[in-house]
C-alpha cells in the first residue's frame, strides 16, 4: 500500500509540469498564430523551435522592432515556448 502511494505520488510529480507545459503550448501557439503570421508564415517561427532562450529573446526584440504588437508577458511566454 505504501510503495502504491510513493509509485502515484511519483506520477502525479510526473503529471504535473507535463500539464503546465500544455498549457504554455497553447497559450504560445495562440499567440504565435495572432501575432507573428502578419509579415511571414508560421513556418518561419516554428522552423527555429528549440534554439536557445537568448536567440529567442533577440529574435522576438527585433520582431517588435519591426511593428509587432505584443505586451512583455507575450513576449515572454512564445520565448518561453519556443526555447523548448
Ligand atoms: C512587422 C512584420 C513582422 C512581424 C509581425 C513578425 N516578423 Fe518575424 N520577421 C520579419 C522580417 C522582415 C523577417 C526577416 C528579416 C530578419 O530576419 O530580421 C523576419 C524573420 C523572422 C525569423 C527568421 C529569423 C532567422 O534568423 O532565421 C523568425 C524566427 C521570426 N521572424 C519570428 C517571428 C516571431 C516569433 C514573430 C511574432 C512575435 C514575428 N516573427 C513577427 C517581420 C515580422
């Protein structure tokens, strides 16, 4: 009985950052979608997906720079998503 609760303790830890990281995703992609299709396709963004949190961070200043309308907690998020 008490290995059971260790073993659902572990997956429940498991469980929870992979729902969070869900719901990152969806709130990225929204954003990713309303924002960052105007100049160039979605396929430009989602092409460099992984690359590192400063290029990220880099890459969505200059898109602002550009005339991108986002607040900083977007900005953070899609970095967020897109550095994974
Ligand atoms: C106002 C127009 C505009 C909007 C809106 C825009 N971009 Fe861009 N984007 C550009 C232009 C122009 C380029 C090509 C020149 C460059 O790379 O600086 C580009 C290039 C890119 C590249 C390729 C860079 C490379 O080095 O390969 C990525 C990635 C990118 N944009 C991501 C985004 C993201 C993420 C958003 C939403 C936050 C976004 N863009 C919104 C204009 C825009």
């Amino acid at each position: 009985m008490l290995k059971f609760i260790g073993v659902l303790g572990m997956f429940l830890l498991l469980a929870t950052p992979g729902f969070a990281s869900g719901d990152l995703e969806s709130r990225a992609t929204s954003i990713i979608n309303q924002k960052c299709a105007m100049c160039h396709s979605t396929k430009r963004v989602y092409r460099n997906k992984g690359r590192s949190k400063q290029w990220w961070t880099k890459n969505v200043k200059r898109m602002r720079e550009y005339g991108t309308q986002m607040t900083d907690e977007e900005a953070r998020t899609i970095v967020e998503y897109l550095s994974k």
